[in-house]
C-alpha cells in the first residue's frame, strides 16, 4: 500500500505532462483523494480552485517539510514502542490476547511491531472467506467470532479500528467476563 499526497502526485504527473483539474477529499479509509488529470495541452477542462486550496493546506500542514517527516518516524516507532510494552505487560500477567478483524491495516501493523501468534493467540472476522485462513506474515489464524464466547479472553484487539463501533456493539458479551477493547491506534486505548 502506499500514500500519497496531492502535491506528491502532481509532481509525479508533471513528468508525464499531465494536470490535476480537480480533487475531492473523501473520508473512506481515513481520508483519500479522488483526483481528476487532464493532460497539459488540453484547454477544454478548467482547473477548479480546491486543487490550489488542497495545495496550500498541505503545504499549510508541513507535508514539504523533511523535518516533520522524521518526527513523524520517531512517533511510529514510539508508537511500536508502547503496543509492544502493552503486549509484554498483558503476557506477563497471564492475559488471553486476541484480535478481532484481519484488514490489511491491522496485518500490516502487526508485521511491523513483530506481533505474531505467540503474543495473539487469533483473530476472527465476519467474512466467511478470510476464516481457516491465516494472516500473512504473522500466521495468526482466522477464525470464527463465536469462538470468542468459548474461550472468553481478556483483552480483543480491535484490528478494524475504523468499524471500532460496530465491533464493540456486535461483541459487547465480552463484558460479561470481565473482557475489555483494545485499539492500538492512533493510540492504545483500553475500555
């Protein structure tokens, strides 16, 4: 997966002679960009203003900036700093640590912080065609949610964080138990 920004692309675009004429931000995945190019000759097309508003609010935000790219890299690796140092904490005190979903995103965050089937004994996810499957990297299985009401753990990590509300609802029985949330990001929140 990579990301871009608006000024990113359009750099990559000059190359190639071709203009952005017009950009939306949407909300899906935590923010994208839906980007509409013509090509440089083409004088049919009027280039709207939000490409040039979108432009100076990242500019406005620091994206030209290396320095803001390296503290953003110091955070990331704070950040795996802290859900490494939660996951110690909670083996150490004999807590049953499982996750609940198995986007790319929550894959990709567990290959990076070293999270494997050890530390997260499964994950479950509603789709029939991820469970019996394993996340790639870690091996962690996918299974079933049911399963959580039989092994009652701990702590369910929620890996989807972006239906963190919709999974808390569907899976509130965990309180019963004692059992509490966990999302990892954009920091470690128990609940």
């Amino acid at each position: 997966m990579s990301y871009f920004s608006l000024l990113s692309i359009q750099k990559i675009l000059n190359n190639f002679k071709l203009i952005i004429f017009d950009v939306e931000e949407l909300s899906i995945h935590g923010g994208s960009l839906r980007i509409y190019v013509k090509h440089e000759e083409n004088t049919k097309i009027k280039n709207e203003e939000r490409v040039n508003e979108l432009i100076e609010k990242e500019v406005n935000a620091g994206l030209t900036v290396i320095s803001n790219y390296e503290n953003f890299s110091q955070q990331v690796n704070d950040t795996k700093i802290k859900i490494w140092n939660f996951f110690s904490s909670a083996i150490k005190n004999n807590k049953k640590i499982v996750g609940y979903g198995a986007p790319a995103k929550g894959n990709t965050m567990l290959n990076f912080c070293g999270i494997g089937k050890e530390l997260l004994e499964y994950t479950v996810d509603i789709s029939p065609h991820k469970q019996g499957l394993f996340l790639p990297g870690t091996h962690i299985p996918i299974k079933k949610p049911d399963i959580i009401k039989q092994t009652k753990p701990d702590y369910v990590i929620i890996l989807s964080w972006n239906f963190r509300d919709e999974i808390v609802e569907q899976m509130n029985y965990i309180r019963e138990w004692g059992g509490k949330f966990v999302v990892l990001h954009p920091k470690i929140e128990i609940f």
